[in-house]
C-alpha cells in the first residue's frame, strides 16, 4: 500500500490540497485508495488509485465550484473496471 500513498502525496503537493477525506477500499479484488482534496484556490480533487500487481491505476474528478455530488463521483469511479 505504500505506492499508494506515495502517489496520494505527490498529487495533494502538485495541487496545493488539504484531505478531506481518505478510506482504503478493494476495487475489483485489487487494493485501492479514495482521496477527496479541496486545494488552496477551492478547486475540488476526487482521485482514486488502484494497484494492480506492478501497475497504478488512477481516476480523477474534478470540479471548480469546489463541490461534488458523491454519488456522481462513485459511479464514474466504480465504472472502471480491470481486464
């Protein structure tokens, strides 16, 4: 799970953000992680990353009024799928 966080703290450095939220989750049998960021100019950072054996995987939503609709952001999130 360390590649996961390593990547989680390059991306809240590159976009400035304080977390929000944060849970560990298993997507598709493989580890993943869900980071919500609200950066410094209030653009709003959903990213999820999942690992699938030496590969990463990473989603991201985001969105300028600084807000999301949970379930908008899930679904995209939970449409990608691993062949």
């Amino acid at each position: 799970m360390n590649s996961l966080r390593n990547f989680r703290d390059c991306y809240i450095t590159i976009f400035r953000g304080k977390i929000l939220s944060e849970k560990q989750l298993t997507a598709q049998g493989y580890p993943a992680r869900d980071t919500e960021v609200l950066s410094e100019n209030g653009l709003a950072v959903d990213n999820r990353v999942i690992r699938v054996g030496p590969r990463l995987y990473s989603l991201w939503a985001l969105d300028s009024s600084g807000r999301f609709d949970r379930k908008n952001v899930t679904t995209f999130f939970d449409s990608f799928s691993v062949h």
